[in-house]
C-alpha cells in the first residue's frame, strides 16, 4: 500500500509521506545525551522539520531509479 502524498496531523504541526520517494516530513528532536541524577538526559537539543532536511526534489530524481517514484 503507498502513501505517497498522505498528510496527516503531528503535535508539532502537519506532515506528509512525499509523493516523489514516500518519506515523511515528520521532524524529530536531535540532540546529545548525558547523565544528570543518574538518568539519561537529552541535552542541547533542537527540533529539525523534516520539511527543511529532506533532500530536494531535484536530487531525489537523480538518485532514485524512475520504478522507484510511481
């Protein structure tokens, strides 16, 4: 089943399965882990939108075979 083009509603906004390669633009938080009262903590974190990391149209194309993207 594809879901190209799928859009769908996140905490942090909406998302969608690309229609061009099926990856999500769903972000995730990144970030370092330490040890802080005995537990691991995520430390200078940041959100990255998957909108903005995502490849480009353009280089998808020219890395993926065009069977890939139907």
């Amino acid at each position: 089943m594809a879901m190209r083009g799928l859009k769908f509603s996140t905490p942090f906004g909406p998302a969608e399965f690309r229609a061009i390669d099926q990856q999500s633009t769903m972000g995730a938080y990144v970030g370092k882990l330490d040890l802080r009262g005995g537990k691991g903590t995520m430390v200078q974190w940041r959100y990255a939108d998957g909108k903005t990391t995502s490849p480009n149209d353009a280089y998808v194309r020219s890395r993926r075979p065009a069977d890939a993207m139907k």
